[in-house]
C-alpha cells in the first residue's frame, strides 16, 4: 500500500541521474532542503526534469510500504498559487 503526502515546502539545491548496471534503467534523485535539514530522495523522472536547482517547491511523497521507501512524486513551484493579498478597489 501507498500513504500519500504533500504540500511540504522545500528547496531543491541538486540534481543526480544514474544509470544501472545494465544500462537498461536510470534513477532519478534530487538533494532537497526542508527547514534547514538537507537530503537526497529519489524521485520520478517527471519530476527531475521539471526540478530547477536553488528554486522552491510545494512537494507531494508517497511511502511505499511493501519496499518501505519513500520518493517524491509531484512538485508545484511555490510562487503558483499565491493568493493576491492586495487591497481592491470598488469598481467605479
């Protein structure tokens, strides 16, 4: 079974691709900082190839429990989605 979980605010600050042995599959991971505590976690390669160094995300995980692992399947850039907090004004 897959637990989901998400909306983390965290920074990416590195990228690493690496192929297997046989050629035939490549792992993706990014290095992520998530209040002041920095790792590496695998990731899908959607999400690698939209991952951009030094930038913020909103990010979503799944923990699969079968392989009792956890990886990064979703980013959304934190600046999408912000709500205007502007004063508005009545419209003449």
């Amino acid at each position: 079974m897959n637990i989901k979980f998400g909306a983390i605010k965290g920074m990416v600050v590195g990228k690493k691709d690496t192929k297997s042995a046989d050629g035939k599959s490549t792992y993706y991971k990014l290095s992520i900082v998530i209040d002041g505590e920095a790792g590496m976690i695998s990731c899908t390669e959607d999400v690698f190839m939209n991952a951009d160094n030094m930038k913020e995300y909103n990010m979503f995980f799944v923990y699969n429990e079968s392989y009792k692992s956890l990886s990064l399947k979703k980013i959304v850039p934190v600046d999408i989605g912000k709500v205007n907090t502007e004063p508005t004004r009545p419209a003449k």
